[in-house]
C-alpha cells in the first residue's frame, strides 16, 4: 500500500539533499564551535555561514539571528524576556496561536501579573484590525503584541505589514510566530516593522530539534537557559552544528524552489477543493480557508458531515488506508480536548462535525488528492 502524508503542517519530510549534508557535517566536523583549535574553528565557520545564509534571507544582520532548538524555545525566549527585561506590563495576543505561545502567556500572567488582552477574531479567523487598533490605542502601558504569521490549523494570514505599523504607530514591541510562514513566503524585515520572529526546521524539510530566532538589533534581551556564551551569550549549550547547516541548506532549497513549489501546491489545494465540492455534499471548508486569496496555500481544514458516532471510524478507515492527516493540530494528539482554534470559530453544530486539517508539500501529488478525496466519499457512502 501506498502511504500518503497530509500532515505537512506538523512536520515536513526532510530533503535527501539535507540528510546528505548533515551527515558530512557529523561526520567531518566534530569540533566544538567554541574550541580554538581547527577543529572548532571548522564547526564555527559553517555555524557563521548558516546564520548569514537566513539573514540575507530576511534583509537583516546576521547578529540579529540565534540558533535554538525550534519554534517553542524561540517563542519561549521573546515572551520570557520581553516580560523580564523589556519590562512589558500588557500582551496583546489571540486566543488562535499555537500553544508555544499562548502557554507561556498563560503562565507569564500568572506568574507576573502581567495583564494579557485578546484581540477580537473574525470568522474567517483573521484577525480584527479594527479592534486591535483600539486596544493599542487605549493602553498606555509598556505593551508586546504577538500575533502568528500563518495560523498551523486553520491557515489564516495575517497582515504582517499592517500590524507592523499599528505597533510602531502605538509604541508596541511586534513579536510574530512564523513557524507556519518561513520558507514558505518572503519575509522583508528591513521593510517591516517587526521585533522578533521565529523559525522551526522541521517544518520546511529541515531536521527536527533546530531553529532560529530573529532579535530586532535595537532590543536587549538576556538568556532564558543559563550556562555558556554561546550565540553571543543569548542561548548557552554546545551549538548543533550538523542541524544548524542543515537548516541552512533546507532553508536555502525552499526559498531558491519558492514559487514553483507554492505554483505545485497551491495547484493540489485548489483541485482538491474542486473535487470535494464535486464529491463530497455539504463538505464545509473551516475559516474559509477555500478562499485562496485570503487563506495559506499549504493548507486545508475541513468539516465533513459526518455523524459524531461514526467520526472514529473515520480516523480509523484514513489510517489504515495509510493516509496521514491531522485532527485539529497535530501538538494536540494524544489530549481530548479538541482543537482550541477550532473551538473559538465553529458554530456548536459543526464542532460536533469531524473536522480533518489536511496540509500538502512539494512531494505531493494530484492522484494522492484523488485517492484521499475517493476515500471520505466512500466512507461516507458506506454508511
Ligand atoms: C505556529 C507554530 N508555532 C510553534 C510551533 C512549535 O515549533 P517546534 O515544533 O519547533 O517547537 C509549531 C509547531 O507545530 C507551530 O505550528
């Protein structure tokens, strides 16, 4: 059987040519990036080469660039410090970010009191600009938005410009979780007005367990883990350098192949909107994520009508069918509680309703959309 893998939001596949990479890495350069000798000094220059490689990417510095260890400890890292050493007394965020972001909130609020203020969605899931403009405009204090990029379940964009300039206008640090959004769309950041952004390897056919964090050069923040002075004394620990390049090299294919990746996905997505609507009746796509204007390109997040009964035996029948897909987000399996995204933009009707984020990469192909599509139909025929 012929597996299939819609589960690119969760992870990505990672490239041949990026496995190739990191094994010469382990195996020709074992020096410790801090050590003096040649050795080290070979495992430095590939660690300095990779930050380069992403801040030429991003239009920045390459001091402007950590390594860490993905998206969680980026996204732990900006809200820890802009609380401890920024000072930010207000967090103005929304309740659909992922949970790398909305945990430490969750607990910076309890902790230190900081006071936190969730910005009004709209049913699509983008966010209200309008309302996020008021907040900004009402609160004095030393605030910090922080608002994703792309969201991982539901695939709305955000407007990363607009609301760039909504925090300058008002005095606000800018911190997006772009986890979602890196190699995937080009980010400027000598044209935006954004503070902090993060990024996760595995999500572009990169190894898992790497990442990175961009640190506006105007802002000083000091370490989370306490130890070394590695990354310029921000990120103790022995840099992995074999998943450091690559990153890099994962990095550098996804955006030299952009538009002709995003041209070969986006042409899955839309032809499997197409074919549900053709063979699925009453098939519901979630925020609107079939308008491919407003929507991710990588992603879909759809409610079949499904009785609730017999939705386990839907995740069951894909499975054995060898099709991967994501029930809400992917972080979430093995807890019952549901998506907390889909929780805040569903009618109670359709919450009931098996929902199925199904999310595409450059190795996917027209026929494994046709195989997926036929499937449900089946499935739901079958009753
Ligand atoms: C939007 C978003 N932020 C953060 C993370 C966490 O990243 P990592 O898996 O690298 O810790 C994820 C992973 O699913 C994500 O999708």
């Amino acid at each position: 059987m012929k597996k299939i893998y819609f589960d690119n939001a969760a992870t990505t596949k990672i490239d041949s040519s990026v496995l190739t990479t990191i094994n010469n890495v382990m195996k020709e350069n074992y020096g410790n990036p801090s050590s003096s000798h040649s050795f080290g000094r070979s495992s430095r220059t590939i660690i300095e080469k990779a930050r380069k490689s992403i801040a030429k990417e991003f239009c920045i510095s390459s001091s402007e660039i950590f390594f860490t260890s993905g998206g969680t400890e980026s996204d732990n890292m900006v809200l820890i410090s802009a609380v401890r050493d920024l000072k930010i007394k207000t967090i103005i965020t929304s309740k659909l970010e992922h949970h790398a972001v909305l945990n430490v909130i969750k607990h910076l609020e309890k902790t230190f009191y900081v006071s936190v203020i969730y910005v009004k969605i709209n049913s699509d899931g983008s966010v209200d600009y309008n309302d996020l403009e008021q907040i900004l405009e009402l609160n004095k204090s030393k605030k910090l938005v922080s608002l994703m990029h792309v969201n991982n379940e539901i695939g709305s964009i955000l407007d990363i410009k607009r609301v760039g300039d909504l925090c300058k206008n008002h005095g606000a640090i800018f911190h997006s979780d772009t986890v979602q959004s890196i190699g995937r769309y080009k980010i400027d950041l000598s044209k935006l007005d954004i503070d902090f952004i993060v990024g996760s390897a595995h999500k572009f056919h990169g190894p898992k367990g790497i990442g990175f964090l961009y640190v506006n050069k105007k802002l000083n923040i000091e370490p989370v883990l306490i130890g070394g002075s590695q990354e310029r004394g921000l990120r103790a620990g022995t840099e992995s350098v074999h998943n450091i390049s690559g990153m890099e090299a994962a990095f550098l294919l996804a955006y030299e192949n952009l538009n002709e990746d995003k041209k070969h996905i986006l042409g899955l997505k839309k032809y499997f909107i197409e074919k549900a609507i053709r063979d699925i009746p009453n098939i519901k796509f979630n925020a609107c994520c079939d308008n491919i204007n407003s929507n991710t390109y990588t992603l879909l997040n759809v409610c079949l009508p499904i009785e609730k009964e017999k939705s386990i035996l839907l995740e069951f029948n894909l499975d054995l069918k060898g099709i991967a897909c994501s029930k809400g987000s992917a972080c979430q399996s093995g807890s019952s509680k549901g998506s907390h995204v889909l929780n805040e933009i569903l009618k109670p009707d359709d919450l009931e309703k098996p929902s199925i984020r199904f999310s595409f990469s450059k190795y996917n192909t027209i026929e494994e959309v046709k195989i997926v599509i036929d499937t449900i139909k089946n499935f739901i025929e079958s009753s």
